[in-house]
C-alpha cells in the first residue's frame, strides 16, 4: 500500500471519527429540545418541593431527582431568598446532599473540575462551603485554584486577613494584578487594624501602594492619619495611592493635603489630586485647578478643565448641593 | 533541443507542480488539524469566568479600564441612531462611544445631531494620527459619554485613527458602524485586562454572521440562521477562522489577525505606533503584525490576547457579488502585509511570530491558494496522462475537500461543545450541510476570488468598491 493509500485511509478515519462527534452532539441536542417541557415541568415541582421545605411545611422529600438537578434548582432559588430563608434552604441542601458531588469534585485532580466546583461553592456559601473554600485556598497547589478560592471568599466576605491573604496567594512573587486590588479593598472593611499593621511591614512598594489604596475602602475615619502621612512619601505611587484612599474615605480632613498634591512635581500625583478633588467635591480647590488648566501635561490640563467644568455648578449637572467648600 | 526533450522537461514540470502542490494543500491542513487539536485542548481545559471574580469586579467597578468604543461611520444615516444607542447601552462600567462621520455623502451627521440633541464643541485632540482634516466635534446634552467627530473623508483607518486621537481612555476598541456588540461583549473583551500585568495590549474576540438573526434597536434579538447558502458557508468560515485558528494562535502567543469589527487595543501603544496605515486595504491585519514588530524591536514583554466568546455579530455579504470583493481585498491586505514586514519572515529575531506565524500566513495566504486551485486541474490531468500514480490525485482530494469537509465539523463540534449559541438542532444540521457543501465549489470559488486580489496586489489598485448589505431592515 502506497503511501497516498494510507493517506486517504488516514482522512476517511479521521473525517469519519469527527462526523460522527458532531452526529451525536445533534442527537443530545435534540432529545433535550424533545424533553425541555418535561424538564420545565420537572425543575418546576423541585422548585416548589424546596419552597415548601423553607416555608415548614410537610412535603414528600423521596422523589427520584438527581442530586445534580435538585442543585440546579437550588442555586436558581437561591438569589431569591434573604435571611432565615436562605439559611433554611441551605440547611436542606446539605442535609439533602446536594453538594456531596461539588465537594467531590473540588478534590478533582484537573485544574479546571476543581474550579468549576469552587463557583458553585461560592454560589451556595454555606458554612461547609466556606470552609472547603478556605482550605483551597490554603492548601491547593495550583495558584490559579488559589486565587479562585480567594476571590470567591470575598464574594462572600470570609477571606482569611490580609497578610494570610498575601501569603497564601502568593502575592509577594509576581506582580499585582487588578483582581488582587480587588482583593485587597474587599478585605479591607473586615480587617481595617491588621491592614494598618500590614504597612509596618517590609514589603515592596507595588504592593504598599495597592494596601493603601485598599485602606480608603476600609470605611473606617481613623486612617485618615495614615493616609495623610503616606500623602507625602517620597515615591508618588504611594502618594496617588494615599489620595485616592482619601478620596474613596470622603474624610473632609484630607481637603488640604489632597490641595496641596495639586502641584505635586509628578504628572500622575497631580492627575490623582484632581480625581480626588472632584469625588470631594472640593469647590474651595477651584483657583488651583484653574492654574493647572495651563499646565504643560496635555493630560493635567484636560482633567482640570473636566474638573473644573464637574465642580462648577451649572443648570444641568446638578452638583450644586453636592459639592463641599 | 528535441521534441523528446521537451516533452520530458515538461513531463517532469508537471510532476513536481503535482508535487509541489500536494504538498502546500497537506501542510496547510496539516497545521489546520493542530490548531483544531489545540483549539479542543483550550476549549477542554478552559476556566469559564468565574463569578468571584465578575462579583469582585463589579463591586469595585473603578479597577475597570474605562473604554473608548471608536465607530467610523460613512453614509450610515439609516442606521446610525440605533446603533449609536446600542452603543451606548453596552454593559460595562465606563465607556465613552466615539462616532467619527467619514465625510459622509448622506445626512450620518444631521441624523445624529438631532437625535442626540448635540452641539459643536472644542474637544482637543490628544494625538493627530489622521490624514484629514477634522471639520468639528459635537457633544450630546442627553448623553455626556457620546462624542461626535466629523471629518473629511478618507476610509476608515483614517477615521479609526482620528477617533484614537480624541479618545481619553486606557483602552479603545476600534468597530465597524454595522457592528453589532453583545451587551455584555465589552465586559468579556475587557475581562483578560482584570487578570494583566501590564503585558496586554490588544484583545480580539468571537465574531458571527447576523444573517439570518433578528436585529432591532441595533441589538441582536434573536439568532437565527440565514436561508441563503452564502452567508451559512460563512458561517462556517467565520467559526473556523474564529474557534480554531485564532484561538490556537492566541494560546501559543501568535495571534496574528483581530478583526476591525471588533478589537480591543491600549490607546498609548496605538498612539505610539502611529495608529493604523493608511495606504493599505488590509488596515486591520497590518495592524496587528506591526503591533508584534512594534514590541519586539523595542524588547517589550507583550501579549495579545483573544476571547473566544461571541462578543460581536457582523453582516456578511448575501450572495457571490459582494464576497468577491471582499475576498478579493482580504487577500490583497495580506499580500501588502507580508511584503511591507517581509524582513520578519522566518526571522529568529522575532521569534515565534518570525519562525512561526509569519511562515504560516506565506503558506496560507501567497502559496496556498494558487497551489490549491493549480492542484484541482493539475493533479487529475496528470493522472490521467500517466504521469503520476492516479492514487495521488485521489489523495489531494482528500486532502483538500474530505479533510477540510472534517475540519469544518470539527469547528462545529467545539461550538456546540463549548459555546452552543445554534439555537436549535435543526440549524445545527444546516449548519454541518453547509459545512460539507461548501467544499464542492463555494471553496473553489473562493479561492478564484483570492486570486483576483493577488492581481489587485500586483496592479497597486487602491480602489475601495463597499461590500454590498442587505442591512437589517427599518428596525
């Protein structure tokens, strides 16, 4: 057999293996099309079954469901409930089982089957859930399964503090990406002392720059001091940092050092001093920022005129009773 | 010289173009069946977006990059307002809607000054990239993130540039005016940035035929499947190209097209870079192999990103007159590139894009399609001359149609698998019909259309005759 032989063989497998791939995704799309009534109805009574369980009342719990199904329904019932509901819920879903297959899977050797696991244990958040997130977040090996764990922890305001955080993301060994800002403001309100006590660390300004920022989202009036000390730090990072914390914090004591960043050498502290003058609503910083409208940055002049446009109250944009003096 | 000697040199002429050929058409689809074998491990061991992470980012919506969506618009006053209001209703935190008129013949402007309630304003231009003259730009009192650009007219890497120009934003993302943008298809495309450490510069996305689908408002409201068999052969084009090639491209950092009906830029390295060519058809490829040349000549650690979502639904041409053109152009672009960046092909200096990418677009776009179409007559001929085991003609015919027949499907497979935006079983079948069909004279059809724009190429024609629309009707 010649070699074109083989080659017409190989192509007729292959074109073969691959239509009759593509044969069988038509046919299960097609019997979910023929069962979608009876599936609607199905999913319906699973609703209505768990509905009735949270209301108290007795209801025939041996159905035939799958436990896959029952957790469909479950986390398309859950956004809708608030309170002693959802924990109810969540309370039968446990003692239903429904996770027994999600917290299997979250052991999964691929990568991609544990994180998918990791998403609906955030989806459900109940306290097994949290705890199983918390130790993949730990104990994972891979990093990404890591940060997964973390961000769904903060979605549901249980991530460990900050420099557990840190550590376990593995912060210090790469650069920060917005997510882990993210992280890091989300973790803020939680744990606004050990944030501060953070600082006192050695660690490398592209992250001091990122805690600071996230320090301004922490809620709490008493770093305002912090803030004002990192608002003249030699490194203007920091500096940007400390003024957007400010601005985020809306303390109105940050009025005169948010001011004074409005000269900053630094093109970018100056950017950030206008932002925050204008999330301050700091009326009292319109003569500066009328000096800055003839700054030789292209950027700096364009901010201050949009600044100076937003802070002036106008018939249309309604600031008036907003802004500060 | 005898008659003997003549017919044996031209006996052995044709059997190595006979060879010749074979091989360009089985090394083609030889990186084909790898891109789809890459594309399924992708698809296999993809993480879907996680709703930590989405949850994490619409809470502190501020870490978003704020976006310029820059729509060049030349005599579009039938459509304009809904898809400017498309536009503007796209889900993402902050994003400003830049509409550059072309010098438009029609009302465009007139169209969008009433409807808007807009007025001539002062905006300074941060960098001057285009080559005519700005006539005026208007803002809206109704909509503080709509920019009007007027200008004179000049194609549309001309208004793409000049809308780069005024945009204020990180990012930019260049569309056509008919572009119609998933809602949330700035959110995805954005998405990849959320992850970035300062390596990212461009990100491509998903793209579909909205023949056949319901449009209203400039939104899609429904998918459906075109009745014409044109535009469901570019359907399947459009998912080879979309979740094979470029999906495979981007895993190995080699991405080497993003569309002009959607793509997501920095607007500092655009800047950098001078924006988009002007003196070639092919503005949006060029762009893209300059951006790699561009980043590798100045030692940049870069990354280019693709999301193999659908972030945006486009009109294709309803029948042959019209996908001639465009074809034709397509072809003409690639050839332009390649000549103007021949000094990175097979250039270890620039790595995989030199060693890898830019020999795959030579085999693709300069040798595959004659060597294909040659192949069709040469190999049978041949065969039937004796000149060559006739086993051979069959096998490039299996090379060529069977095979790519299994490609096809093998795109549909992963579209089913992973994105499964068919609507129904029934325009999957269409769909696989199409993919089986198009290889016995659509294929071959277009491959001529290639040809005419190697013609283009070597006659310099610039001309630009628009790909004609049936368009989505008055809604």
């Amino acid at each position: 057999m010649s070699v074109y032989h083989d080659i017409v063989l190989g192509t007729s497998i292959c074109a073969l293996a691959i239509c009759m791939v593509f044969m069988v995704l038509v046919l299960r799309r097609y019997l979910a099309e023929l069962n979608r009534a009876r599936r609607d109805e199905r999913d319906t009574q699973i609703t209505r079954n768990y509905l009735q369980r949270v209301a108290g009342q007795k209801v025939d719990v041996s159905t035939n469901w799958g436990r896959n199904t029952r957790r469909a329904a479950i986390s398309r019932i859950l956004p809708l409930l608030r309170g002693g509901e959802r924990t109810r819920l969540l309370q039968i879903a446990e003692l239903d089982g429904v996770l027994a297959e999600t917290l299997r899977k979250s052991h999964g050797v691929y990568r991609k089957e544990r994180i998918d696991a990791i998403h609906l244990l955030q989806r459900f958040g109940s306290e097994v859930c949290i705890a199983r997130l918390r130790e993949l977040m730990a104990r994972d090996g891979n990093l990404k399964v890591r940060l997964e764990a973390a961000f769904a922890l903060a979605a549901n305001d249980a991530l460990p503090p900050p420099r557990e955080t840190l550590r376990l993301i593995r912060a210090m060994e790469r650069q920060p990406t917005r997510l882990d800002i993210a992280l890091l403001r989300s973790t803020a309100p939680l744990y606004p002392e050990q944030m501060i006590l953070l600082l006192d660390d050695d660690l490398p300004d592209r992250w001091r720059v990122h805690l600071i920022d996230a320090i301004g989202w922490s809620g709490d009036m008493s770093v305002i001091g912090i803030l004002e000390q990192a608002a003249s730090h030699s490194n203007p990072e920091i500096r940007g940092a400390a003024l957007r914390a400010s601005a985020r914090l809306g303390h109105p004591g940050a009025a005169q050092w948010v001011v004074a960043a409005l000269v900053d050498p630094v093109i970018s502290v100056r950017l950030q001093a206008i932002s925050a003058s204008v999330r301050l609503g700091l009326r009292s910083a319109i003569p500066q920022l009328s000096q800055l409208t003839g700054d030789p940055e292209l950027w700096v002049k364009l901010r201050a005129e949009q600044a100076i446009e937003e802070l002036t109250p106008t018939e249309r944009n309604g600031a008036i009773g907003e802004v500060r003096t | 010289m005898t008659l003997a000697d003549m017919i044996e040199i031209a006996t052995n002429l044709i059997v190595w173009l006979a060879l010749g050929c074979f091989i360009v058409v089985a090394a083609r689809n030889a990186i084909a069946l790898v891109q789809l074998l890459v594309a399924g491990w992708v698809f296999l061991t993809r993480v879907s977006p996680g709703e930590g992470a989405s949850d994490l980012w619409h809470r502190y919506a501020d870490l978003t990059l704020p976006i310029s969506v820059i729509a060049p618009a030349y005599n579009e006053e039938l459509s304009i307002v809904q898809s400017t209001k498309a536009l503007l209703a796209l889900e993402y935190p902050e994003h400003e809607v830049i509409v550059v008129n072309d010098g438009s013949k029609d009302d465009t402007l007139g169209e969008l000054v009433r409807s808007f309630d807009m007025y001539e304003t002062q905006r300074t231009q941060i960098a001057v990239l285009q080559t005519t003259r700005i006539r005026g730009t208007y803002r809206s009192r109704r909509y503080p993130n709509l920019l009007v650009v007027d200008k004179e007219n000049g194609r549309k890497a001309d208004a793409a540039n000049a809308g780069i120009g005024f945009a204020r934003t990180p990012l930019v993302c260049i569309i056509d005016a008919d572009s119609i943008i998933e809602p949330d298809g700035l959110l995805r495309a954005a998405e990849p940035f959320m992850y970035d450490d300062n390596r990212l510069v461009a990100v491509g996305g998903a793209i579909r035929i909205a023949n056949g689908c319901t449009i209203r408002g400039g939104s899609l409201q429904k998918i459906g499947i075109a009745k014409e068999m044109v535009p469901r052969f570019q359907i399947v084009e459009y998912l080879r190209a979309f979740l094979m090639n470029r999906v495979a491209n981007a895993h190995t950092n080699t991405l080497m097209l993003i569309s002009g009906a959607f793509g997501l830029f920095r607007r500092s390295t655009l800047v950098e870079m001078g924006g988009y060519r002007h003196d070639t058809v092919g503005e949006d490829l060029e762009l893209v192999v300059r951006l790699h040349r561009y980043m590798r000549d100045n030692k940049r650690d870069y990354r280019i990103s693709f999301v193999p979502d659908i972030v945006c639904w486009t009109e294709a041409p309803a029948a042959l007159r019209g996908l001639d053109n465009q074809r034709a152009r397509w072809q003409q672009g690639a050839l332009e590139t390649l000549q103007r960046h021949r000094g990175m092909i097979g250039n270890p200096r620039y790595g995989r894009i030199g060693l890898l990418a830019m020999p795959q677009i030579v085999l693709e776009d300069v040798l595959g399609p004659p060597a294909e179409l040659i192949g069709y007559l040469v190999l049978p001929a041949a065969a039937l001359l004796g000149l060559i085991d006739p086993m051979m003609a069959v096998a490039f015919f299996f090379v060529s149609v069977v095979f790519g027949c299994a490609l096809s499907v093998g795109t549909l497979v992963l579209e089913e698998q992973q994105l499964r935006r068919t609507p129904t079983a029934r325009d999957l079948i269409r769909i696989g019909i199409a993919a089986v069909v198009e290889n016995f004279g659509y294929r071959q059809v277009n491959l001529w259309y290639r040809l005419s724009g190697f013609r283009r190429f070597f006659r310099n024609d610039t001309t630009w005759a628009a790909v004609p629309r049936m368009g989505f009707g008055p809604n």
